[in-house]
C-alpha cells in the first residue's frame, strides 16, 4: 500500500468536491400543489371525452404531461378529479407519483409526454334540478388536474 503525503490526500479531496458540486448542481426540485414553476417545466393538457345519451353520461378523459424544454424529469406528482353533477361529486380522485422506474418517465424524457387514459363506470343522468343550487348546472361535469412535484435535471448549459 502506496502511503500518500498530506497535499496528494487534499487535492483528491478537493477535487471530489468540485466534482460532486458540478453533477448535482443542477438537479432541481419544485414542490406545492398548484405550484405555477412546475408549468415552466411541464404542462398538461387535458381532453374530457365524457360522452351522453339519455339515460347515463360515459366519463373517460385523456391527461397528457409534456415536458417544456431539455429536462431529464426524475420524479413527477400528479393530483386529477373527475367531478360531476350539479353538487360537484367526486366521482375519481387520485394523486400519483412516477419515478425514474416507471415507464411513464422514461416515455416523457424519450418523446417529451406520456398520456394517462380513463375511463369510468356510466353515471346516471341527474333527474333532479335545483336552480338555487350555487352551482347550478345539470349534469356538470369537469377534469381537474393539478401538478403537485416535480424533480428533474436540467440538461441546458448555464441553468
């Protein structure tokens, strides 16, 4: 075993640490349900495919995150609803995380966005109609998505 003199064991430490700051300098973290710098780096766009006939309304929607910019994302959070009726029920409600092991990432980072299809049970068509509701609107019916956590790694120089 090779003994190494107090300067060579500071230079080695030394430039461990330059390097160590260089590589993970620029991985960034956002976090905060609505948070609007998470659109600066990811948007998503959203489709609601709810479809009727007489008797039931068929809920189904697309979700589609893209990716704004060079960024490689590391983690992602994402809050959707589907909400119906003249009272706003909650008919789905999930909040999800995908990481670099999910397909869904590697999708975004490959192609620039993935897409989160669904699709729900029929719901009756409401019957009952109270106009001094607040809402007020038969049969409404909304997707609302909300980016909730974003980690990535800018790929950009001087970011």
């Amino acid at each position: 075993m090779k003994n190494f003199d107090f300067k060579s064991i500071v230079l080695i430490v030394l430039l461990s640490c330059v390097f160590l700051t260089f590589s993970c300098a620029k991985e960034k973290v956002i976090r905060g349900e609505g948070n609007p710098d998470i659109d600066k780096y990811l948007k998503c766009e959203v489709k609601n495919l709810t479809e009727h006939d007489n008797l039931y309304y068929y809920p189904k929607f697309l979700i589609k995150p893209q990716r704004q910019g060079a960024y490689q994302i590391l983690e992602y959070e994402i809050h959707y609803q589907y909400i119906f009726g003249q009272d706003w029920n909650i008919i789905l409600d999930i909040r999800k995380r995908f990481t670099k092991e999910d397909k869904e990432i590697h999708e975004l980072n490959e192609k620039g966005s993935f897409i989160i299809r669904c699709e729900l049970d029929k719901i009756p068509i409401e019957t009952v109609y109270d106009p001094s509701s607040y809402y007020g609107e038969l049969n409404y019916n909304s997707v609302d998505v909300t980016n909730c956590y974003l980690k990535f790694h800018s790929m950009k120089k001087n970011q």
